[in-house]
C-alpha cells in the first residue's frame, strides 16, 4: 500500500488536488506531445505528475517542500524521466527551460502573482501553460480594460501571451478544501509581442499607472517620477490625460511606451513597483 504522503502546511498555502477528474481535465487542456518537456511547479503529492511523465519526454518539477521532496522520490522513482528538484520555484531562470516547454501548475495562491509575473517575463522559453489559481487572480489575469478586475497583470499577460478562462474547479477537489474558488487557465505565449521599442519602458509606464488607480494617469504618472512634462507625452501617444489607467488597452500602453522612449526627459527619476 503505497504511503499516503505528508499532510500540507498551511504556511505553504498547500492544498493538493484530489480529484481525478479534474487531473484528467487539466491533462486534456495541457495536451502535452511526446516530444514536450513539461514544467510542473508545486507538484505535491505527484497526482499530477505521474501522468505527465507519461505524456511527455521530460517533466521538470519543481518543489519547495522538502517533505514532499523526500515523497515524490518515493513514489515516483520509475518515473525516469522525471528531473525532480528541491527548489523556490521563484528561482528558475529562463536558461532552465528548453525552449516550447509547457508549464503545467497548481499554484500556491499565496504567491502566485510573483509567479505568473516571473513566468511572463519568461515567455519566449515557454509554448503554453496550464496553471490552477484562486478565481479572482484568474479573472484578473484575463481582465478586459474598463473592467473592475483589470489591472497591471491583464495588461502585461495581454502583451506577452493570450489567456482564456478553462475551467472552474470546486473547493471540493481539494484537500484541505480552500476557503476561495479556484480556475483553470490556458496561457499560450505570443512569440512576437506588440511592437513595443523597449520593454522596460512598458513594465515601468504600466506599474506607475497602476500605482493610484482612483487618480487620473497623469497626476499617477507624477506621482511615479515622470517629469511635468509627461504631459506631452501623453498627448503625443494621443491620450487624454484626465482617463485612468484601467481605461487604456495594451495598444495605448504600447504606444506610449514607444513615445517615451524617444524623449528620455519624460522619464526622470524612479518609480516605486507596484503589483
């Protein structure tokens, strides 16, 4: 009788999947090719990862825990494909992943903001992930402008990848069962992103517009160390002033990112980061 494995640790934010249909879901969207290296983070109690070394040439895993380190070398060991590793997820680099390697993750949802930024940052190394996230940092990763949930993760996921709702997951497929509801979401990169001439500049001008969002975008953009003169920028990129930031679609935030860098002396100063 194989071991039931460590119980989760609520400082982990740890709640394993228990259900075996929602795997079965999860590998469905993931739709993982025999050639594929997969990176799965967090893969506790290896529900997830058994089938996935099944399904792919490499499966990548990733795990803090070291309990469940020790377990999954347990349970798993025919499993040669598996390269486990006893690792901050936080902590990978884009060097680590072959390139069109699908990211499949149930993440903590205590940090799974970081990660999913991480990731995008990433997103070249990357094919498509399938990743399992509290409801409303799902619905914040699909967010559409004008809406209550948009914010510097829409625009950001927007530009670098294109994100879809999959699926809803009860709290009942879960063990400890979570106190918020759950969704599966599809994330398939964009290899070519807006044109946008400086990257940086976009992240910088998307934080600092962000930072105050009951502010209009230019007295937000002051208030992040754009100069005075950041207003001509605006009117330049063709933006009113007075709008607010959840106004804006990527396209706006593309094009002013691209003004700005032709005239640096917009851009004095620092701005605080902002999530």
């Amino acid at each position: 009788m194989s071991s039931p494995g460590p119980p989760p640790r609520k400082a982990l934010g740890q709640h394993f999947l228990i259900d075996p249909n929602i795997v079965r879901k999860i590998l469905e969207a993931a739709d993982v090719q025999r050639e594929e290296t997969v990176l799965e983070i967090g893969p506790g109690l290896g529900v997830l990862t058994r089938p996935l070394c099944e399904a792919a040439k490499r499966v990548i895993a990733v795990e803090i825990d070291d309990r469940l380190v020790t377990h999954l070398h347990e349970t798993l060991r025919d499993c040669p494909n598996l390269d486990l590793r006893h690792a901050d997820a936080l902590d990978l680099h884009g060097d680590d992943l072959p390139e069109g390697t699908v990211v499949v993750a149930n993440l903590p949802y205590y940090i799974s903001s970081p990660l999913l930024f991480m990731l995008l940052e990433q997103h070249r190394r990357w094919d498509r992930m399938i990743v399992m996230l509290q409801r409303e940092v799902a619905c914040r990763l699909v967010a559409a402008p004008g809406s209550r949930d948009y914010g510097i993760l829409s625009v950001l996921a927007r530009y670098r990848a294109e994100s879809s709702l999959a699926f809803h997951v009860s709290s009942n497929c879960f063990r400890p069962r979570p106190d918020v509801g759950s969704t599966a979401v599809k994330v398939v990169s964009r290899k070519r992103p807006a044109a946008v001439a400086d990257e940086a500049i976009l992240v910088r001008v998307v934080r600092a517009a962000f930072a105050h969002r009951r502010k209009t975008l230019l007295n937000s953009l002051r208030d992040e160390g754009f100069t005075r003169e950041i207003v001509a920028g605006l009117q330049e990129a063709g933006i009113d002033p007075s709008r607010r930031a959840e106004t804006l679609a990527l396209e706006d935030f593309a094009r002013l990112a691209n003004v700005l860098k032709q005239h640096e002396p917009f851009m004095s100063g620092h701005s605080r980061d902002a999530n």
